[in-house]
C-alpha cells in the first residue's frame, strides 16, 4: 500500500459521492473525510423520482440513501447546501467563501437538467428531489401533460402520468424512443410501448419555441406551425456535467471530466471523479461517461481503492435499467459500440408482444451488449457473455439453451 492521505474531500452528496465515502470506510480508511453537497438535502436516489415518487407510491422520505445520523456513523464531516465553487491545488472553495483542503479531492457532482431555448419557469425539467415534488404537485392537478424528450426520464414521466389517468403528448426529435441509448431497431420495439399505453408519441418533430397557452398551462410550436399544448410542460432531453466549477483548472470538460482506468482526472494531481460526470477510460484507451445507477457505485469502489493504494476490484459491466409502462427495460454492456444487432428472444421485433424481447448487440463477431423488455431471467443469463465479449457461436449456444 502507497502512504495514505490524512484529509478525502469527496465533491457532491449524491450517489456516486456516498458511495465513495462508503467505499473508504469499508476498505479500512481512518482518515478525516468531508463531503460537500449543493443541496440541503442529505445524500438521496434518483432513480425512484422518476418512478415511485411520482406515481405517489413512495413519500419522499423513502428515497433518502443515508441521513444524516447515518452519515454520522461513516465519520463523516458534511458541509450541505453549499456549493463548491473553485478547484486550486489541494483545495476546494465553497459559495459560502470558505476553503477546505484535502490531499485526495473526489469530484461527484452529477449532471443538470438541460432546458430548451426560452423555455418558461413553470415548464418542469426532472433531476432533483425538490424537482419531482414540484412535478407530483403539478401532475396531482392536470389533465393533460406536454413531455419534450422521449428518453428514459421523458418515458418514465410518461409512464407516470398515464397512470394517474392524465393525456400524454410525447414531442421527440429522433425517429424513436431512446434511440441515442438503445439504437434505432430495439427503440423502435420501446416505441410500441408509447402506443399501447395510449400516449400519443410524435417523433421527428422540431420545436420551434414555447407560445402562449392561453390562460393556463404550456405550448409549443411545432416546425409546420402546429400547436400542442399541456397542462403542464416536462423538458426531459438529458443532462450535461455540472463542471462550470472547475472552469479555471484548464482542463477541458465539455465531454466530462477525462479520467484514467481508475478515475483519476487527467491534469489535476490529487483529484479523482465518478459518476455522471466522469469520463473513464475503457481497456481499449477509449473514453466514456455513463449516466447509470450502477456505474456511480462501481466507480467509487475503484476510486476508493486507488486513493487508498488497496487492490482493485475487477473491471464491471455497465448496467442500466428503466421502469416504463409497466415492464423493466434493462440494458447491459455498451451498446455504442455494436454495428449489428440480433434478436435473441421473444416476438417483439416481429410484431409480437413487446415483454419478453431481447436483442444482442454485436461489433463485428463480438457480443458487447444485450437489452431486454421485462425479461430480468435472461439479462442475468447473457451478462457473463457480454463481460468476456463471446463470439457468435458462444451467443447462439446460449441463445439456443434458453429457448
Ligand atoms: C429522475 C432520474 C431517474 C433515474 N433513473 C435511473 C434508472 O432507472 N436507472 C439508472 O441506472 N440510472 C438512473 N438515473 C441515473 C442515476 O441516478 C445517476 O447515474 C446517478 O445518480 C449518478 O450519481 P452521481 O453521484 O454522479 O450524481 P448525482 O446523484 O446527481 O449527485 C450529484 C450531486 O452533486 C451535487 N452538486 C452539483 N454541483 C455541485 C457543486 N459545484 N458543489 C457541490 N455539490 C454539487 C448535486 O446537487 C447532486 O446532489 C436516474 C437519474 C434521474 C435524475
């Protein structure tokens, strides 16, 4: 082991920020760490704001990762509700104007909601807690919702909405649903999804601008001249990493925060990241950044280590799932770099029913993800394949004994 650090200032108190401090504790470090987080909140997940909570099934307590006894328990000194503001060498100033200094600095600041041009207070975006209160609060009220953006958040709002029984209107710029995430072919099968639940998803469409709704509620106008209007307005065309920050450090983060094999971030001595806004390079020397719930974890159990100069756990697959019109969309491994995909299971590419569906991703002759439609026995089966990156045969020899 390498001389451990006296002082871990870990950046940002959201998943990938706990489970660093998480990370340390479990791998025996004694030292002093801090944990600074914008929000006043203690450290919560993000994953059922899009789902439990604003369906109403959950209350907002329940979302809560750790309180804040529980932060004391990990010996952790919080500075919440303040954001940090400036990276110098070893130190991190606050908004508050105080500084504090660290020999290890773990930037997790996750993304915020990108917005469209002009776009009107009252029109939602969905990323932090107090963001799904305030859309619960809204949905609570409407009959009809206007949702820009057909990923997973503008699904899962989507999904949400049709269930307390309010019209959705679905505006996506791309050809299909998720199609960036899940390729053109499986995000048509996710389309369908739309339909049966009865949304009425508009893809390929343009918006020109917000208009005036009349006297209440939120409208577009579509490129053509077309007007669609909601109740209320949700904005879900993704996120960008929250580095404004580290403007000053000269390093270049428009695509994330470039990062080595273990998260240390290029041109900062001492300064490690993870999470949504950490961009990791692969074993092929490309780089990457994943927006998933199990990759902030994943990442923080290498960082932990690496800091501490403590054996590495072995490299994981990345994993992403999404809840939408009640299935589980699942996805495993990276699809980005497949030039083919094969269906494995289930009808959904032929028409049939969507749930059950699986379909492989392939670069070449090699397997690098999977994707299913509420079909977690299958996901589980292929993820070994997708980590050692099986060949055609392998796949179909899988393929054939889960049939
Ligand atoms: C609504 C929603 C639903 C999701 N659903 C899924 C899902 O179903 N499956 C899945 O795999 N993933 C899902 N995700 C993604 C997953 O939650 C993220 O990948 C994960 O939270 C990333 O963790 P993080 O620590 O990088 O960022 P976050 O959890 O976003 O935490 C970052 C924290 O840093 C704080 N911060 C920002 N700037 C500063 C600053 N300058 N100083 C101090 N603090 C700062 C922020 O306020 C925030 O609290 C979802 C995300 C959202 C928003």
């Amino acid at each position: 082991m390498t001389a451990q650090p006296e002082h871990v200032l870990v950046v940002g108190a959201g998943l990938g920020g706990l489970r660093t401090v998480e990370q340390l504790r479990a791998a025996g470090y004694q030292g002093r760490i801090s944990l600074a987080g914008a929000e006043v909140h203690p450290p919560y997940d993000r994953p059922p704001l899009s789902k439990q909570l604003l369906t109403g099934d959950w209350t907002a307590e329940r979302v809560v990762l750790r309180t804040e006894d529980g932060l004391d328990e990990l010996g952790v000194r919080t500075h919440l509700g303040l954001r940090a503001v400036a990276l110098r060498p070893g130190e991190v100033e606050l908004s508050d104007g105080a500084s504090l200094y660290a020999d290890a600095i773990v930037v997790a600041t996750g993304l915020v909601a990108r917005t469209l041009p002009g776009q009107p207070a009252q029109v939602h975006t969905l990323r932090t807690l107090d963001d799904a209160l305030a859309l619960r609060t809204d949905l609570e009220k409407a009959a009809s919702a206007l949702v820009v953006g057909a990923g997973f958040i503008g699904a899962e709002v989507a999904s949400a909405a049709r269930g307390r029984g309010v019209d959705v209107t679905v505006l996506e710029a791309a050809a299909a649903p998720a199609e960036r995430a899940l390729g053109a072919e499986v995000a048509a099968v996710a389309a369908r999804l739309f339909a049966e639940a009865g949304v009425d998803l508009r893809t390929g469409v343009s918006i020109t601008g917000f208009t005036d709704p009349g006297e209440a509620g939120v409208a577009v106008e579509l490129a053509g001249g077309e007007q669609v209007r909601g109740d209320l307005g949700v904005v879900g065309i993704g996120g960008r990493p929250d580095l404004d920050w580290l403007a000053d450090t000269g390093v270049d983060t428009t695509a994330g925060l470039p990062c080595t094999a273990t998260g240390r971030v290029e041109g900062l001595d001492g300064v490690w990241a993870v999470g949504d806004v950490a961009s990791w390079t692969d074993r092929e020397g490309r780089r990457h950044r994943h927006e998933h719930w199990t990759s902030a974890g994943d990442q923080a159990a290498v960082v932990a280590r690496d800091i501490l100069g403590a054996e590495l756990p072995p490299p994981a697959v990345p994993y992403f799932w999404s809840d939408q019109f009640g299935l589980k969309i699942q996805l495993i491994g990276r699809p980005e770099l497949a030039d083919s995909v094969v269906p494995l299971h289930g009808s959904g590419f032929d028409g049939g029913p969507v749930r059950g569906t699986v379909a492989g991703y392939l670069a070449g002759d090699r397997l690098v993800a999977v994707a299913g439609f509420g079909a977690a026995r299958f996901i589980a089966r292929y993820r070994p394949l997708v980590a050692e990156g099986a060949d055609r045969a392998a796949l179909e020899h899988t393929r054939a004994a889960l049939s």
